[in-house]
C-alpha cells in the first residue's frame, strides 16, 4: 500500500474470513462507500487442501473445507461486488482458478475440483452479465511461487514442474501481469474466459 501511496494513489485494506458471507458483503460494501466504486475485482483466495491422498480415501468434510474456500467465496465475492458493478456499468471480475481445475491433478481431488467448479461458475456468471457492461474472467495457473505452495509436499512439486515445457514455477509477478491486463479497459470483448499461465503444460 505504501508504493501506492507515493504513486499518488489511495489505498487501503480489511480483515476478513472469506468464508463468512456476511463478512464479504460487509467489506466489499465498505470499500465502495470508502472509493465511491469498484472498478476491478481480484479474487485470489485459495487452499490447496489434502495431499498426495486418493479421493477415495479422503472424508467428505475434506472436500467441503476446501469448496468452502475456494469456490463459496467466490460466489460471495460476485454477489457482493456484482450491484456495484452492474448499477455503474461497467466493472471487471477476476477469480484465480487452477490448471488443475481444467486437467485435473491426482491425489488433489478436493482442489482440482473445487477449481473445475470454479471455472464453471465464471463461465455461467459471466454470460448472465454480458451486456452489463461488466466481464467475468479467470486465469488458471501451473505452480506459482506464492504461499499456498509452502505446505505442499516436495515430491508433489517436482512432479507438477516436471510436467511443464518451460521446466520451471511461475513467478507471482507473472500472474499480476496477466491479471493486469484482463481487470483492465483495454480486454473489453473478453469474458467468460479462462486464461491459461501454465508455462505450456499440457497434462500433468
């Protein structure tokens, strides 16, 4: 926020738990009354969740943890910031998806699924708001150097980045890059769309 700031820029931030509705609705009405709009909407909340573990071993409730997180924010978040969108015209939705939720990735059913969930979500919603004046995109990364990442297990990561052409993660620069250009005015006939930042990957 800092770098902002000196930029000329406002900016500031709130505390949340994501998977309390009333919470996200409390917020993102905040930040509209505190800047009078919300013009680009990031959402980048996510757990990956169970391991390195068979879906037919894990619990349901392993399952709805990581639905919980990754997808029922995201329908918060929509519904919350979609008002302010559709009431000024114009607006941009992003939600961070998976390469996972396009391919699927073994031993991480819970969140492959919840991302293939997602997509589905952003590829329905954003049809229902098309001549809104507001997109509805999302991008599916391969592994990124960020911190949802610290917990996974070494092996489970150098057989993900195995799976990549470019032989390497991305870098969380990278996703604000593409991130940048999809909230931005300039991508205008795009939405409903999932963009992939998978260095090539194919299938894992």
């Amino acid at each position: 926020m800092a770098e902002i700031k000196a930029a000329g820029g406002a900016a500031s931030a709130r505390l949340l738990d994501a998977t309390k509705e009333a919470q996200v609705h409390e917020v993102i009405n905040s930040i509209h009354a505190d800047h009078g709009a919300i013009h680009a909407f990031v959402n980048a909340v996510g757990i990956t969740g169970p391991t390195g573990i068979a879906a037919h071993l894990l619990k349901t409730e392993d399952f709805v943890n990581v639905f919980n997180v990754n997808l029922f924010s995201a329908i918060y978040m929509n519904a919350a910031v979609l008002p302010h969108m559709i009431k000024a015209e114009y607006g941009r939705i992003m939600h961070v998806a998976s390469i996972s939720g396009k391919d699927g990735n073994p031993n991480m059913a819970p969140y492959s699924t919840s991302k293939a969930a997602m997509i589905g979500f952003v590829k329905a919603t954003a049809k229902e708001v098309a001549t809104k004046g507001v997109t509805i995109n999302s991008i599916a990364p391969a592994v990124v150097r960020s911190p949802i990442n610290e917990n996974t297990p070494e092996e489970v990561m150098k057989y993900m980045i195995s799976r990549i052409p470019m032989g390497r993660i991305g870098e969380a620069s990278e996703a604000g890059e593409m991130i940048a250009f999809v909230v931005s005015p300039a991508c205008s006939f795009t939405t409903g769309f999932v963009f992939d930042l998978s260095g090539g990957r194919a299938t894992y």
